[in-house]
C-alpha cells in the first residue's frame, strides 16, 4: 500500500487524528450507526433511541460526516456507503469488530513513551482479558481475513497427495478453512496458544469453520511440533516475532515439513526504500507490544533461505494492501 506524505501541521495533528479516531470508535461502540441505519435521521431523535446526550451527538455525528462515515442534509443524517458496507452488523464487508478491538490498540498506544524509554512491551494481552476483550479481537481478525481468504487460498500450492496442514496462531480458522475448500482431501489443524484456544473454538464454532479445522493447544515459540505437515500456513504472526527467535521458529517448521510441502507466511511487507504511513504505523505497533516490526521481502526470503527452503516466491494482493503472500518449498 503506498500513500503521499501527509502534511505536516503541527497545531493540529497531536489532536484531530486521535479526535477522528476515537469519534469513529465512539459512533461504533454507542449503536449509533446501527440507530441511523434504522431510520432515525435526526440528532434528537438518535439521542433519545441511544439514550445519550443530544448535544454530544449532535457533535459526533458532524465529525463523523467530515470523515466520510455519515452523511448530512439540512438537519438529517444518514449512513455513507462506506458506513453500511463496513459498520453494520449485517454489513457485506463488516468491520465493525475491527474498529471495537481499536479501543484496546488506542489504549495501548498509550504506553508508547514507556515503551521507547527502554519500558517492557505493552502487555496487549492484559487489555484484552476486559469483558468480551478476546472474543472481540478474534472476531476482529476473522473480519478482516475474509476479504483475502479465498485470493489466498487460490495462491498456495499443495501438492498432490496433501493430507495435513497446520495454521498457526490461525485462532477464528477463516483462512484454514479456505484453503481446505481449496483442498478438500487435506485436514487442517490450528496451532493456538492456551489461553485463547477456548475462545478461538468459540469464534470458528460461531463463524462456521469448526467443521473444517481443529484446534490444537500450543505455543509455536516453545511447543515442539507433534507432526509432520505437507502445509504449514502462518498469517499475520511473523510481525509479533522478534527476528532472533524468527530464525528458529521456521527452522523448526522446516523440520516438521514433509519434502516437497510449501509454507506460506500471509503478512505486512515492510516498504523498500522511503517510509510509508500505513506499514509504519503498524511496525510501530509491533514493536511496542512484541520487539518486532514488519520485515521486507528480503529479509523473509533470506530466513526462508537459511533455513533450507527453497523456490522462493512472494505474491502481492490485487487490491492496494501493506500484505504480502511469501511462499517457499522444501526440497
């Protein structure tokens, strides 16, 4: 994904981004997209439906139409096409789980000057163990895995005679069960860690995809692998791994690759040359909760490499996106 660099301001770039952020949070967490998409078009009487104050959200709803998620005319208001297509319940390409979980990255965010001061990673694990805390996040990441899955899917080769793939940290098992779809003579199993696994269960028996993955119990930084895999898949989890323990982790899951399996690593590309926002941002973020960041597709094709995989591929997504699908074999 590449964007132009945004313009300094510094008057008002401490304050209007976080007060866009956190409105849009806000709109979510409150029923207020919900309120207008049942017909209440009006502030008061959006008010009076949420039971919150009129004069609040009157002042909600207009920073929301400034940022393209509401809609205003003459006193009314209505949802954008961007609002009923991501942040409805029902809507076709929800987001809605996403923007909830956000709450909890905003308020880690928080900690980022301990973090750069030499301060231990923020424990993002702690603000997720709030009410529904975790369920929220799984289901957070299912949201955002189902536009990609099946490109994905369609993206990995298998070869004949595949019978066992492993997902690990796969948690909500969207993209597993995509790929077993894709193929349907292989069994998928899920590597999560013990204290998400019942909550992992929960969203795949929820979403559906109990039926094609099982969920196994373990921490791939300390768990020896129990099998031997013809796929081993692992998406948006490289970037929660410093580069020293990268190095043995996949030479672990090279060792427990069948001859002639792939692994396939579904995660952010750190920009070439000149940064850019977005993959900064998140590299950010990843290092304050893990001491990682994103890697380029060098540095994973030379880990891939080290390790003794070969037929280095890296494949990117129609669509502008800061991800990237690197594939490798072992010969």
């Amino acid at each position: 994904m590449t964007n132009p660099k945004m313009e300094a301001n510094t008057l008002l770039d401490p304050f209007v981004p976080a007060m866009a952020a956190w409105a849009l949070v806000s709109g979510v967490s409150t029923g207020l997209f919900e309120a207008v998409a049942n017909g209440k078009h009006r502030s008061d009487d959006i008010a009076k439906h949420l039971d919150l104050d009129s004069d609040g959200i009157k002042r909600l709803l207009d920073i929301l139409s400034c940022l393209g998620y509401i809609k205003s005319r003459d006193g009314d208001y209505d949802l954008t096409e961007v609002s009923r297509n991501t942040l409805l319940e029902n809507s076709s390409h929800k987001l809605k789980n996403w923007v909830r979980f956000c709450r909890i990255q905003l308020q880690a965010l928080e900690q980022l000057e301990s973090t750069l001061t030499g301060g231990n990673c923020v424990d993002l694990q702690a603000l997720m163990e709030k009410p529904d805390g975790l369920y929220i996040h799984q289901l957070a990441m299912a949201e955002t895995a189902a536009p990609a899955a099946d490109w994905i899917a369609e993206n990995i080769p298998v070869q004949k005679g595949s019978r066992l793939m492993l997902d690990i940290g796969g948690s909500h098992g969207i993209y597993s069960s995509a790929i077993s779809r894709m193929n349907p003579q292989m069994r998928a199993e899920v590597l999560e860690l013990p204290n998400v696994i019942e909550t992992a269960r929960n969203v795949a028996r929820d979403l559906g995809t109990d039926d094609l993955v099982t969920h196994i119990e373990g921490d791939i930084l300390k768990t020896e692998l129990r099998n031997d895999y013809d796929l081993v898949f692992m998406s948006n989890l490289i970037h929660h791994i410093p580069e020293e323990l990268l190095i043995r982790v996949i030479r672990q899951i090279y060792n427990h690759i069948n001859p002639g399996g792939t692994i396939a690593i579904w995660d952010f590309s750190e920009a070439e040359g000149e940064p850019e926002l977005v993959s900064s941002a998140f590299s950010l973020f990843f290092y304050m909760t893990s001491k990682a960041r994103c890697y380029s597709l060098e540095e994973i094709e030379q880990l891939l490499s080290d390790a003794g995989f070969a037929h280095f591929s890296a494949i990117r997504p129609p669509a502008p996106s800061p991800h990237a699908l690197y594939i490798a074999r072992r010969p």
